[in-house]
C-alpha cells in the first residue's frame, strides 16, 4: 500500500500565556498561515491557573505541542540580578517588571524554535506597547533568521466582543466570567496594571486593581523591621537566614506589600510614543532596591558611585527598549558587574503603612569612616588642610568671577548678553541693588 504524502506544514512558536488572546492565536496562526503551531509558555512567578491547565488550555485550541517552562529561578539569577546591580528604575520610578521578563520568555522560543526547526515566532503583543519591541527586537539579536508575526497587530477583530465571537465560532473556550476591565502583565518582580478607568489619568486607581499590596491605611499599627543581607550585590539572607534570591523576592513580596509598600501610579513614556497612565505593584522589587542602594552608599568609593547614576540610567531605558541583548547593556552589565564586588553587608528596613526606611547599614567593605566623620574629640581629619584644598577648587570659577567683575557684573548669575560692561550692569541693576543690600545685611562669618 502506498502512503498518502501530505508535505509537512510549517511550523510556529508561539509565546502563549494562556490567555484569550493568545489561544485565539493558535487559531488564527493555523487558519491565516497553515502553520503547525507550538506554544511556549512560561512560569514567571505570575498568577496563573497552572503550568497544566495552560498546556491543556492550548491544546484544546489548536496547538501540535505545548511546551511549559518553569524560569522562575532563572529569572531571579539571571535577569533580577541584573536589575539589581544597576538599582533598574525606567524614569527613576518604574522597576521593568514586563520588561525584563521578555528577553527570557524569547530565549525559550527561540531555542523552541531550533529544536522545532520552526521558521517563525509569534507572539500575541498590540500594536502600540513596548512588548511587541521588547520580543521581536530580542527575536532579531538572538536568531536574525526567524520571522515575526505578530496576530493580534494583524488581525482584524477590533473589540473584545468581536474577538470573543471569532473565538467561540472557532471552537475555542471563551471565558465565562466578567473580564477583567484591566490589562494586567505580573511575574515574581511585580504588576503592572493598565486600562479601564485607570486611562483616565486624574481618577484615582480604585481598590481593587490591587492584590499584593495592602492599603497602607489598613496595614498594621506596628512596623516591621527586616535585615537583607547581600553578598556582591545580591540579597542572601533575610533577618540572619539565609536565603535563595528567589525565596528573599517572594519573601520581601509578602513583607513589604502587607505593610502597605510598593504601589506606584506614573505616567510613563512608551517607547513607542505614547504617554500612558500605569499602576504597579512592586513591594519586593522596590524594597530589595532600596536597601541595595544604601549599602551601595556605604561601600561604593564616591567617583564610582556618581559615575553609576548615569550607567543606572541607560541601562533601564536599554532594557525597556527592549534591548535586553544589545552591545551597549552587556558592556554595561560588565561594569556594573564589576562595581559590585565589595557590596556585601547588611541593611535594616522598617516598613511601616506605606513606607520603607533605611534605619541602618553595615558592611565590611563600608567606606564610612568614623574618626574622619566624627565632630567629637574623636576627629582626625584635617581641618587646616582644607583652605588649601578650597583655594584651588574654586580657583578656575575665582578667576571667571574676576572677568565678570572687570565687565561690570557683580554677582555670577547675571546674564551674558554680550552687551558692554555699563550695558550690563544696567540691564542688572536690579538684581545687583537687592544682591548688595543681602550683602549689606548678611552677618558677619569669623
Ligand atoms: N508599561 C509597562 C512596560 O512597558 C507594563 C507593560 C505591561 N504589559 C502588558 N501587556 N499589560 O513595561
């Protein structure tokens, strides 16, 4: 008997979440393209319905395959350490929780894609949010010959109704309860919550877009203290136990959002262009940052210290740019890395309604001097040093003061406005009569 030979059909990974969307993916993927699609989906530490029920959840849609990946712990050493060493703030409030999830989520599907021998990745991103970027830019550094589809910036099902209908008449399960007026995007680092009500940037985000965090007014009386150890950077211990840094991530979790800490409410600039209104929750990220910042003050030779504000600052918008992969954030992973070797010590944090406190620090690496700190009998530094030190420190700016005073100015803030010596001081005579009666008025310094 011969044998029928269909050509095998193509196939696709897809980053699968479980979610409607992305069920309706699968679908769409087979219909629209005649792919043979695999799902990947991975345990982030988000809320989710198990690693099984997701499989079977794709399966039941269409998928050939599905494979589940538990990255939790990869995450943590791999992509949380990172953020860490660099105090990961996107605009100097927003910790990358989505962010730095997906560098990770495209390592497995593009490594799904080779072991497939699949030509294409998917994934269920919109059209006008950084995640799409975040993918298909960490698809393009990791395999350039993979191609893209993105559906859900394709397809032509405009509301969630109508998306609901395609579902239903393709025989996919469509949810039964109420969806949720939010997107919500969450993993072991935190929450992000957007839509609904919350676009409406001047409404204050109602109760219940809630769920790791308590309303500080309704968080305990007392405080918590807690002690997070680190070792190169990295938490290692909580209170004297030591502890994985996952366990310290969920741990902290636990601490500071049932103490009320960890909400934020930004507007935030996408890369893509839009201003948009986002509420997370990020007790554990928050928490664990600060108290790497403050044993970082307390180790970090000062010139080190600065210089890193701005590799800090870079590194953030890289990664939420979606440049996970790029050359630039791996030479900045090298010298973060590398300015981590001596935070090892301890931080105290009180947390209390809403708030976390650095209360205290040590280390022995802290470059907290007492005797050159002291004002007590103690003190060894060199006050008469000083004066020399304070004469050739201004002496580029005493000898700018000086032209400025030969062309008539009398105070440094006046405006150059390249008119003549009288010119000027006319110009200012304001500011220099109220400046000289401050002088005139100023008391005496020994
Ligand atoms: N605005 C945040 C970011 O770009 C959160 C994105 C959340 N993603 C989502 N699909 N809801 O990182």
């Amino acid at each position: 008997m011969t044998q029928q030979n269909t050509p095998a059909k193509d196939k696709v990974i897809l980053a699968y979440s479980g979610g409607l969307d992305t069920s309706v993916c699968i679908k769409w993927l087979q219909e629209k393209y005649n792919l043979d699609v695999i799902a990947v989906a991975g345990d982030l530490g988000q809320d989710h319905a198990g690693l099984e029920a997701i499989k079977a959840k794709a399966l039941a849609s269409g998928a050939v395959e599905c494979l589940v990946v538990d990255m939790r712990e990869a995450f943590a050493d791999e992509y949380l350490t990172c953020a860490m060493a660099a105090n990961a703030l996107y605009e100097n409030k927003y910790p990358l929780v989505s962010a730095l999830s997906r560098p990770l989520i495209v390592k497995h599907l593009v490594d799904a894609a080779h072991t497939f021998g699949a030509k294409y990745i998917a994934h269920g991103c919109t059209g006008k949010g950084n995640d799409q970027v975040r993918f298909e830019s960490s698809i393009l550094m990791l395999d350039p010959d993979l191609e893209i589809i993105a559906p859900v910036r394709d397809w032509d099902l405009k509301s969630r109704e109508e998306e609901m209908a395609w579902a239903e008449a393709h025989g996919i399960d469509v949810p039964t309860t109420m969806a949720s007026p939010y997107s919500i995007d969450d993993n072991l680092w935190g929450r992000a919550i957007e839509c609904g009500v919350l676009e409406d940037p001047w409404a204050e985000p109602p109760a219940d877009i809630y769920t790791m965090t308590v309303d500080p007014t309704e968080a305990p009386d007392a405080p918590t203290y807690v002690d997070v150890a680190f070792e190169h950077g990295i938490p290692c211990a909580l209170n004297g136990q030591p502890m994985s840094f996952l366990d310290i991530i969920y741990a902290m979790n636990d601490l500071a959002g049932s103490n009320g800490y960890g909400r934020l409410d930004m507007i935030e600039n996408r890369l893509v262009g839009v201003k948009s209104r986002e509420c997370y929750e990020v007790p554990g990220a928050l928490a664990l940052i600060e108290a790497h910042k403050a044993l970082e003050d307390l180790c970090l030779e000062r010139s080190v210290l600065h210089y890193k504000l701005g590799i800090e600052q870079t590194w953030a918008e890289q990664v939420y740019n979606g440049l996970w992969f790029s050359p630039l954030k791996e030479a900045l992973d090298a010298f973060l890395a590398d300015t981590q070797q001596c935070v090892t010590g301890t931080v105290k944090l009180k947390l209390y309604k809403g708030s976390c406190t650095v209360v205290g620090r040590t280390s022995d690496y802290s470059l907290y001097t007492y005797e050159l700190a002291t004002y007590s009998a103690e003190d060894e530094f060199d006050q008469k040093a000083a004066k020399g030190f304070i004469d050739l420190h201004a002496l580029t700016c005493k000898v700018w003061a000086k032209n400025r005073l030969s062309m008539g100015a009398k105070m440094h803030q006046f405006k150059a406005v390249g008119s003549t010596a009288d010119e000027f001081t006319a110009e200012n005579s304001a500011v220099v009569e109220e400046a000289e009666a401050v002088i005139a008025n100023a008391p005496v310094i020994a």
